[in-house]
C-alpha cells in the first residue's frame, strides 16, 4: 500500500468520511486514471456476491 501511495502522490485526491455501525472510515480516492465507475462498481458487486456464495468473505446482513 505504501508504494502505491508514493507511486500516485502527485495525482488528485478525494477524501470522504462515512460511518456504518457507530465505526467512521475514512476513504481517500486516488484519481490515476479513466475508468468506467458504473464498471468499477458492477465489477465489485459481483465479485462480492461470488465469495459469499462461496463463503470466502462473511455475509453481510
């Protein structure tokens, strides 16, 4: 993660704070280049949809 940081330090940033469950996380979005969000977002939902059924991650409820 911190050759990532160092890599993409120089690009723009977002940084948005949320909080679920009574915890804040605190995301930084890093903007290196163009992709599809709607991609970005489908791609994540699938993928975490796959290793619940799998039972490789715990379900969210």
């Amino acid at each position: 993660m911190q050759e990532m940081d160092e890599l993409y330090k120089d690009r723009p940033t977002h940084t948005n704070t949320y909080e679920m469950d009574g915890v804040k996380h605190t995301v930084i979005s890093h903007f290196i280049g163009d992709r599809d969000i709607n991609d970005v977002m489908f791609d994540y939902a699938y993928n975490r949809v796959v290793n619940e059924l799998l039972h490789r991650v715990p379900e969210t409820a």
